[in-house]
C-alpha cells in the first residue's frame, strides 16, 4: 500500500484528478471504476476543468459505477445515476457508462452481466474509492465475504443514518443496495483510495495498519499489487507509520 500525506481534502481530490488524467493520457481507451459520496465531488470537478481545458479527453473512456440503491429509479435525485449525471457524465462526454441496474427484478442475473460486462472490457484498469467510516469500501460492510462479487447488500443502520443527509427530510433512505465485491474491486489493476476529515481517522488506521479482516472490507486491499491511499493530515492522524510514509515521498525513487 502507498500511503500519500497531504495538506487537505482539495489536495486531495486534485492528485486523484491528476492520476486519472494521467491514466487516461497513457491509455485512451481506459476502464475506469468510479465511485459516488462527497468526497468525489472536488474529483469530478477538477476532471471537468480538465475536459474543458482541453486538458482531459474520456471520449474512448468506459466507466464502471461501484454501486447503486435499490428502490430509486435512475431518475430518483438520490439515486447515484443522478449524482453521477449532475457531478460528470453530463459534463464530459464518455465512451459508455455504466451503473449497476437496480430496476432490474432479477438481481441475481443482473449482477452477473455487471460482473461479465466488467471482464468483456478486459477488467478494470483503475478503481477509485471511497471509505465508509466503518471501512466499507463500495457498499461491502463489515463482514462482507472478502471474496464477494457484485450482489445485493443490506446496509448497517449506522450506514444508513450517514447517508441521510442526502436524501430530504423525511424521505426514507433505501436500506438495499447492489455492489461491487470485494474480489471485484481486488482484480481491478490499480486503486486508488481517497478519505479525508475527521470522520475517516479510525477507519484509515484500521484499514492500512489493522489485521486483514472482513470486519474492516477495506483492509483486503493490503494484498492489493498496487494501491494507493490518498489521505489528509487529519485523516492520518492516527497512524503510526505516518512519519515513515512522509519518509517514503520525500525520499521518492521510481521503481
Ligand atoms: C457511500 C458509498 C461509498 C463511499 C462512502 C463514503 O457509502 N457507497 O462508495 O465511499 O459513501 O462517502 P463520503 O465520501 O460521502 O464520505
């Protein structure tokens, strides 16, 4: 695992935008695995001021969403087909987006083709992700088998409480979700993990310095060929290897 300190959460969007361009710069024709949550807001937005700098060209690019509820219609303003319409498919033209299909009744049969459209690609070449704060990575919680494929999930509480301030007052938060698994995210070639703030502290340290265990999903990226781990200070304040990952990048040798 690469684990890079920087100043802020800006900072940190800004070097996840300049490694997805520069992924996209090398390969045109990438499949990129994208993630939804605040926290790909400032991505998005620094991958649209690239587009519109001429900076950035995803029109041979295919993307592949982590994740969706079940119960919304892609319409549904809540729905992650609607936040990834407003935050980038609108603003940057595509090759092919694709979205796990919850309207779908056959969930089963759904998440095979998902799974079967990923491999007809030829697998993903870069998996951006979040962090739930109980280290879910997509919307794999605690005890996922950290061998799933993508499925229907049921969320904890505490998950459905967090995302409740994404939905209006009074509105019920949907408690069933399609995701990714975690074998899913594991093939992709490479990751890139971002979290920052306050409400990532535990998690992170969990995840890059606790045991491999389905109790933190992400902690399986430990055996990940290459991971990358964009983080704040504050979210690297618990760690007790921080002082060596600084180390690690102001002594930086290209392998
Ligand atoms: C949701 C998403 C995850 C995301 C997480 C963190 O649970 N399914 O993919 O990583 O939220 O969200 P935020 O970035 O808002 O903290």
């Amino acid at each position: 695992m690469d684990v890079v300190i920087l100043k802020d959460g800006p900072a940190v969007c800004k070097e996840a935008s300049r490694r997805i361009a520069d992924q996209v710069n090398r390969k045109a024709d990438s499949v990129l695995g994208l993630a939804t949550g605040n926290t790909m807001v400032g991505v998005y937005k620094d991958l649209v001021r690239r587009h519109r700098e001429a900076e950035l060209d995803c029109s041979e690019v295919t993307t592949f969403n982590l994740d969706e509820y079940v119960g919304l219609a892609p319409e549904h303003p809540c729905s992650y087909h609607t936040y990834m319409n407003e935050h980038l498919f609108s603003k940057v033209p595509f090759f092919r987006n694709l979205i796990p299909d919850s309207s779908e009744t056959n969930f089963v049969q759904m998440c095979a083709d998902y799974e079967a459209q990923i491999q007809g690609c030829g697998g993903i070449d870069l998996q951006l992700l979040g962090l739930g704060r109980d280290g879910h990575i997509g919307f794999n919680e605690p005890c996922s088998s950290l061998s799933s494929r993508t499925r229907l999930k049921t969320l904890t509480p505490m998950t459905v409480g967090t995302n409740k301030r994404h939905f209006p007052e009074g509105q019920p938060v949907p408690y069933h979700v399609i995701t990714m698994g975690i074998a899913t995210i594991m093939e992709a070639r490479e990751v890139l993990l971002l979290a920052f703030g306050e409400s990532k502290v535990d998690a992170i340290a969990a995840m890059v310095e606790g045991p491999v265990s389905a109790m933190c999903p992400a902690s399986a990226l430990q055996y990940h060929p290459h991971c990358t781990v964009l983080i704040d200070e504050v979210a690297a304040s618990k760690l007790k290897m921080a002082d060596y990952f600084r180390f690690i990048h102001q002594n930086w040798l290209e392998g």
